[in-house]
C-alpha cells in the first residue's frame, strides 16, 4: 500500500483492541505492519466479533512464540524493523534492553494497562475514572458504562502519536527508546484535558449525571412524531438563534440572555419543553427540512442498521480517517488471516522457512 | 519545554476540544504550539467548565482574525511555522492553497465535522453511528449519550498522528501536504475497526444494548454489601478461572465450556447469579483482598472526587500519557491566559508589535 508512512516497518506484538488498532492505522498511511502471533493465534484470535470465521483483529505471521527459538526469530525481525509496537508483556529476548543490543536506535512503544505494569483493560480503567457516575439516564441508580471502548481507542491513536513522534527525534538525532503508554493514564490525562478532574478538586458538587444533555450549554435528543431521536444543540450564539427561528421560540419569553451558555444551561428545562412539542408534532423529515434551512446544529441518532441504510458504502470505509490528498484513499480491508506473511516475511530476512516449519517454529 | 517534538513549531487555529487537544498532546512532547485567537478569544473562550476566570482550553496569540492585517499576520506566522493545525474554516491569506505559495512544504491539518465540509459536533456524530442504541441500562427507552466526548478525543489524538505522519514526510522528501481529517470518518472507521459495521451488514439481528455486559464475553459491574461498585471481567480463559477459584464457583454447575469467551456470554445470566451473592456479601476492602489474591480482572467504580481521594496527586496528571523515558515528565499546566505570548512571539518574527498595537490589530 502506498500512503505517507511507506518505508516505515513496524513489529507488532498485540491482542485486543489498542495496539492492533494503532498497527491498522500505521498501516492504512502505509507503514508496513507485521502483526506477529503465537502458533494458533494470540489470546484474542477467537475474540468476537468473528465474520467468516476470521477475526476483524490483524494478523499477519504466526511463530512459536513459547520456544527460544521462535522468540528469538521475533527478536531478528524487530531489530530488522527498526519499530516494534507492543501490548504485551516483552520477555527474554524481546524487551527492549536486549532488542536495543541488536538495534541501537530501536523505537519500541509498550501499551499497559497501568503504569506500574498492572493489570487493567479499558473497562476496569473506565470503571475508575468517573465517567459511568454521569452517564446514562437521570436517576438511575448504579454506573453505566460506554459500550464504546473509548480509552483503547483514545490509547491506540495516541500510541501512533508516540510511535511517530520517536521516530521523528531517531530520524533528526539517531537516537532511538523505549516509549511506555498505559490505559490508565490516557484516561486521566483525556480526563483532565477535558477540565473534569480540576473540576473535581475545586468544586464542592461537581457535575451529577445529567442524561443526554450536553453539560454547560444546550443539547439534548428529542422525539419526532414519526418516533425517530434527533440530537439538537446550541453550542454558541448563532446556533441558539439558528434553533429559536426554526422552531418558533417566541422572543423574550425565556428571561435569560440565552447568547451566554451558562444562561441556556441554567434554563435547559424550559428551552426542552418548548422545543420538545415543536419537534414531536413533526416527521423527521419535516424537521430535517426545517433545521437544514436555519443550519440548527443537529442530526439524527442512527442504529448500526439504519447508518448503512442511509449508505450503502459506508460499512467498508476508508482505511483511515486521515485524508492525506492521495489520488484514491484505500479502502479498508480484512485483516490478513493467521500466518498469511509468516514465508514471505521470513525469507525476506534470509531465514530457511522449510527448516523452520521441520523445527516446528512455524506452522 | 524539552521532549521529543522539540523543535517542531505548530500554529493552531482552533476552538473547542478535537485541535485544540491535538495541540495539547503536541505540546507536551516538546513541539512549540501556539495558538491564535481572535480578539477577544474564540468562540469557546467562556466554554464551561472555566475555573479561576480561565477557560481550560489552550490560548496563546490573541489578533484581529477578522481584519485583514490580522489574517495576513496569521499567514506569516503560519509560515514561519511550517505547520498548522486547525478546526475553522480557513479563509482568505489562511487556505491552505495560498498559505502554500509562501511556504511550499507546508503541512496543515484541518479538521471539520463532516467530510463533505457539513457542520457536526461530537455529539450529532455520535447520534449517527449507533453507539446510543447500545449505550445504557437494558429495557431503557431512546437513546443514551456517552458523556465522554469520545470523538473529539479520538480525533485530537489521530490529528497529531496525522501531523507526525505528514512532517515524517516531508521530512525525508521535502514535500508537505494538506491532511484533511472529519469527525464523522473517524467514528465510522473506528466503528470499522471494531467490527460493528459489518456485523451491521452481515447479522440480521445486530446486537441490543444489554447494559454494563462487556459484549460476546463476560463482564459486568457488581454492587458490594456496603454499596460500592467493581467491574469485574474474564476475557481469558485464565481470568475465568482466576475469577471461579476467587468466588468459589462449584466446578461442573454450568453445563458449558467457560474456557471459551462465547460459552461465557451465552451463560452470562447465570454467571451474574453466582457471581452477584459472593459480591454483595463482601465488602470493597474484602472482595479487593480476594480478587487480588486470585489476580481476577476487575476495577472499582470511582466518582471523579473518589479518583482525587485514593491519589491526592491524580487531579494534576502528567501533561502526556507517552512517556519518553526523560528524568522528568512535565505535569499538565494550565493554558496560558488569552493573548499572553502574543507580544514575544510577533517580535520573533521581527513584527513592530507597538504599530500593530495602535492599529488595533493585537490588545
């Protein structure tokens, strides 16, 4: 594949969601990514959801990573390389000390789930980091958890970020390292990016759970006649009055100045139920028509089902997100089945494939 | 600040989470980012939460954008620059085609809602692309929001991938490029990576929302006997037995093969009910010894105040979860006040900064 990244080969040594995900995306700017497994699979070979029998996770080369040799057949390839992206705990001679004996300027990034090295996946770090105490409906009892495993994904990219970053300082100084990423981490960082945990220690209440509506401003979903949600917000002046022409607020009924969010947040009651008749006597596709013409910020909530209903294409997208101007973006495709590289990959670094499938190194 | 990126200068025309984010992330790797904003301050200048009449999001360069003097001003600094990172429409001396002409290997990443240029927030994306019919408690009516505003972060994150990717680039060809990036193709990617979409095209009943399940395997949260909450998980076959020897599961009780992940899911229910008495008898400090002892995978729920209580230093992360191996990792700091470096960075490009100032064109 062609992209910005060609030239870049990267070792990934991966299960799961957030190193397989940032090998996808190196690939799809056309790094070249060898996702390398154990005999038989990773621990995530069988990991719903399975299509077709293959798993949507990347495999590429399949080696006895249990025995010396096979270990060290890894290590040839990661010192080859040059970049090794990881997830898994590195033993023998796959840490990095031993790795950098053989390659000096290596870049190895490491995904944990905690900095200290300790277990966590992307749900027991969401579970302690505050977010399913204010999401869900208003009073419900308990935490809801996002179904989206939002810091594998946030980790992933950011593990790209680390990656390339790396390898910029090894390509102006020649200096390569190892680079440590834990889940638990992203999320207190995204957490306090996001003003949550300065929120948390100055403020006496901070936020409760607040169901859809979006806090410190106007937003919220509705209900159309026809029993479809639409999602319908005012995140700055233009957009509040953009809503109150399209739905007919009448003017000065509200006595707040609502081009200030704070106002339209202390008043989200009273805007939702004037604007919640207004949306359910109508289809959505009458208040598609009138939103669309007074560019309310707004758009309907889609099922999986419904999203492909709406484009045929869209359940094989780009490869990437990132646009990078290319004559024709690749399209996204299968991971390649368990093994699929495992010869043309090793006779590229001079290795005897027959005699290692003999040695049963290689199935 | 040292780091990795040090060297790199980006200019970030931006507002609200996704560049700005991005910027963040840059910047704490080491990259020189400024951001320029309009007299006044963005359009998120008064963005919630704001704590100490300051404004969480990152503010440096305060110009007229909407003069022309100001934008031409921008363009030089953008130049000078080489890179630039923004979420606005680009206008007049700022596109990218005419920033171009004064600095042929420019790159610039720009970020809009949708592709196509349409306007979309994290929170219109999200209701498209499905996750809000899964999201939340099981039986619940409509649809449930994700309070993290995970597209935003995914993006920030990607943009700098993006960014890296395209200097990485240039600078081994010399060559820059404009990288477009919309919040609306990383959800439907991600959404792709995660097998959704063509589970969506492929099964004709596409999973429902069932709670806090973790989906196709087991995990869900449980209440404790003095009302706290843990996640708790076996993704492996190993964590499932961790998890049976911990709680004292009678061997044999389930007719099914717990080793594997869709047996587990398929038996959920009856897993939840040996699991759930063996939790609410025990209390947080009696099922942690337990869980530990056995290596079970699970977590605590904590509030945000909880998260601050068992780490007195957690409200004041790290400024990037990458960490690089330097002796010290920088802590976040708060964003600089609107227009604090506009004076010394305008000198550095040799500007009269007292003239711009009598001309209105910086406060």
């Amino acid at each position: 594949m062609q992209g910005v990244l060609t030239g870049l080969r990267v070792i990934e040594l991966s299960a799961f969601v957030a190193a397989p995900l940032g090998g996808a995306v190196m690939a799809a700017m056309g790094a070249d990514v060898i996702r390398v497994d154990p005999l038989g699979g990773g621990i995530d070979a069988r990991r719903w959801p399975v299509h077709e029998g293959r798993s949507l996770y990347w495999e590429g080369l399949n080696l006895d990573l249990r025995s010396e040799r096979g270990q060290e057949l890894a290590a040839r390839l990661a010192a080859d390389a040059g970049t090794v992206l990881t997830n898994l705990p590195a033993r023998g001679p796959l840490e990095y000390e031993r790795l950098r004996e053989r390659r000096p300027d290596l870049v190895m990034l490491s995904i944990t789930g905690r900095a200290d090295g300790g277990a966590a996946v992307d749900y027991t770090v969401n579970a302690g980091i505050g977010f399913p105490w204010i999401t869900g409906p208003e009073g419900h009892e308990g935490p809801v958890n996002h179904v989206l495993p939002a810091w594998d994904v946030a980790t992933g990219h950011l593990a790209v970020a680390g990656v390339l970053a790396a390898d910029r300082h090894r390509l102006l100084t020649g200096e390569g390292r190892l680079v440590r990423l834990s889940l638990a981490d992203v999320a207190l960082v995204v957490a306090s990016h996001l003003g949550l945990l300065m929120e948390a220690q100055l403020v006496e209440q901070p936020r409760a759970r607040f169901g859809n509506h979006v806090y410190g401003t106007f937003g919220r979903d509705f209900r159309t006649r026809d029993g479809r949600y639409v999602m319908v917000l005012a995140l700055t002046p233009r957009q509040m009055r953009s809503l109150a022409e399209a739905t007919g607020l009448p003017e000065g009924l509200i006595e707040a100045d609502l081009s200030d969010e704070g106002e339209r947040w202390r008043h989200r009651q009273e805007l939702c139920d004037l604007v919640e008749p207004w949306i359910a006597e109508r289809s959505l596709s009458e208040v598609r028509d009138a939103f669309e013409r007074h560019q309310v910020l707004w758009g309907p909530y889609l099922t999986f089902k419904e999203l492909l209903e709406t484009d045929a294409q869209a359940w094989r997208p780009p490869a990437t997100a990132l646009d990078f101007g290319d004559a024709e973006r690749a399209a996204a495709l299968p991971a390649p089945s368990l093994g699929a590289d495992t010869t043309q990959v090793l006779q590229e670094i001079g290795e005897d494939v027959e005699a290692l499938r003999a040695a049963g190194v290689v199935p």
